[in-house]
C-alpha cells in the first residue's frame, strides 16, 4: 500500500472528515514518529509494533565502480520490530 492508497481509504471509511483533514492526520502521525525516533526515542503502537533506531558500526565499504576501499561511517537506522497481533496474523 502506497500513502495515497491509505488516505483513500481513510477518507472513505472516514466521509465526515475532508481530504484535507485526512492527509494533515496522517502527516502529522508520521511526523511525529520521524521527530521521536530523531530525538533517540522509541514508538510504541501497542498490537501494531514498536519502531526505534539502531547504531550502525563504522566499517569498511568498497566502491562497486571501481573496487577502491571506503570508510563508511557511523550512522543511526530505523528499525521495526512487529507486535504479536502482525506476527500472529502474517503466520495465519
């Protein structure tokens, strides 16, 4: 499902909101899990799943064009981990 996927169907299961209020709930649901997870938080979307960030070692990476050696540095990723009610209902 792609966002535009989800705000139709939000604004149809939802026909007394506008469009408009639609997407500003969904950007501001999204918003607020990229500023927590920026801040070093945690998400927590009991049933759903809990999204966080995980620190990635510095190493060394190889440039695929011409096979030279290159520091990649330290970095923070996002990460997701499923709750038990997506686990169970994947694994049906």
């Amino acid at each position: 499902m792609i966002r535009s996927e989800l705000l139709k169907k939000l604004e149809n299961e939802n026909p007394d909101l506008k469009a408009e209020e639609v997407e500003k709930i969904v950007d501001t649901f999204f918003n607020q899990i990229i500023e927590r997870l920026a801040s070093g938080g945690r998400v927590e979307l009991r049933g759903f799943g809990a999204f966080s960030t995980r620190e990635r070692a510095p190493r060394k990476g190889r440039n695929p064009r011409t096979g030279e050696s290159v520091d990649v540095p330290a970095k923070r990723a996002p990460y997701f981990k499923p709750g038990k009610e997506v686990r169970q209902r994947l694994n049906k």
